[in-house]
C-alpha cells in the first residue's frame, strides 16, 4: 500500500532501486526469467510515470476514499489533496 501511495505521489525512486535490486540479485541467481519481468515492470513502471499528469490547478483540497474488498478483506485507503498536492494518507 505505501508503495502505491508513493507512485500517486511521484515518488518512485526508491521503488525503481528496489526492483532494480531484485532485478541484479535474480540475475546473479541465474534466474533469468524473474530478472525479465522485473525488467519489464521497471520499464512498464517508468511508462506509467512518463504518462502520469494529475493536475489540480486551482488549488483544490480534497479527500478522495477508496475501498477494495473480497470475502476475506477489506481495505481503505484515504488520500488527501491539499492546495491541489497529494500531502498524505491514511490506510485501514
């Protein structure tokens, strides 16, 4: 969940060294297979912020809520918008 809140919020450098991490140590395990889709989702991922654009020009302050659920779980998630910035969330 924190690394889904970092990608809304742009920040997606700690994620990428991580993959890229994985990434190396897969590949010196010789598992080449792992090694590829974590390339592909580093790549898939840097897609997604190249064409990522969530403007809030006006200055809008809001709290967006999302739920997800199955027969087992539920989560929430609330994130806040402050002066049209992404500031924070909460999780339950």
């Amino acid at each position: 969940m924190n690394d889904f809140c970092d990608f809304l919020a742009g920040k997606t450098d700690r994620l990428v060294r991580d993959l890229e991490k994985q990434m190396a140590t897969a590949s010196e395990s010789l598992d080449f297979e792992r090694a590829a889709r974590l390339r592909d989702d580093i790549g898939a991922l840097r897609t997604a912020l190249e064409k990522q654009s969530v403007v809030f020009g006006d200055g809008t302050d809001a709290d967006v809520v999302a739920f997800a659920h199955d027969e087992l779980e539920v989560a929430v998630q609330v994130f806040h918008v402050r002066g049209g910035v992404f500031v924070a969330n909460a999780a339950g």
